[in-house]
C-alpha cells in the first residue's frame, strides 16, 4: 500500500475483518481478480458504484461501458474520489487507482478508452460495490 496518509484509517486486522479474503488481497494487497469472473463486469443498472472498503462514491453508472477487456470499465471518476499512482510492476509502466479516501487498491486506468475522455478505467469488481438508483 503507498504511504500517504488516507482519511480513512484501519489496521491490518480490522481491514481483514472487514473483507473477505479474496477483496483483502485486491484492495490491500494489490492484487487482481481473473478476467471475467467479476459481478460487475456485464452489470450496467443505473446507479453508483462505490469503494469497497470505505463506501466512497467512484464511478456513476453511466460512465460505464464494455471494453471486453474482462472487468468493468469505465471512461471517468467522480472528481476527486481516485488517486493516481505510477505503478512499474511486472515490467511495465501503468498508472494505478486506488480510492481517495482508504487507499484501496482499485484497478489501473489506461489512455484507451472509446469514448470522449479517452479513458478505460479498469476496476476490479471485488474492490467494489454499487448503490442502485432509485426510482424517485
């Protein structure tokens, strides 16, 4: 995990306690969920996605799309709720998410998205969870 100083702040036990093993190893130890395995991948109700470690709102449902790259994408983050990180593991040179407020790990965003922005956001599933939108 980096070193800055999130607002929201746990210790190994209690982040343990919180997420199951599986969204432990994505959020906390970087980890990254095989393709096409995630609920959220093929999911597009409207609403808002969130963090799964501090419910920090992240991506609006319609910034989602299909990137067929095998987890959910999306082409933009809710201003201010995602840190950019530059991320040199496995002999490559990406960029890291990870939420403004707990600093769990999210996924990468890539400068290949298809629509306007340019951008893929891809996010793990199990580093997420969503708030469907209400009919209201």
């Amino acid at each position: 995990m980096s070193k800055k100083n999130y607002p929201v702040k746990k210790t190994d036990a209690d982040w343990k306690q919180q997420l199951s093993d599986d969204e432990y190893v994505i959020l906390r130890k970087k980890g990254t969920e095989r393709p096409f395995t995630g609920k959220y991948n093929s999911h597009y109700d409207a609403g808002t996605y969130t963090c799964k470690g501090c419910d920090t709102k992240l991506f609006e449902s319609d910034s989602k799309f299909d990137s067929g790259c095998g987890w959910p994408s999306f082409d933009e983050a809710i201003e201010g709720t995602v840190e950019y990180i530059r991320d040199t593991s496995h002999g490559m040179i990406r960029t890291e998410i990870v939420c403004a407020n707990c600093g769990g790990h999210l996924g990468h965003v890539f400068n290949d998205g298809p629509t306007e922005t340019g951008q893929r956001y891809c996010v793990n599933s199990l580093s997420i969870d969503f708030e469907k939108q209400s009919d209201f």
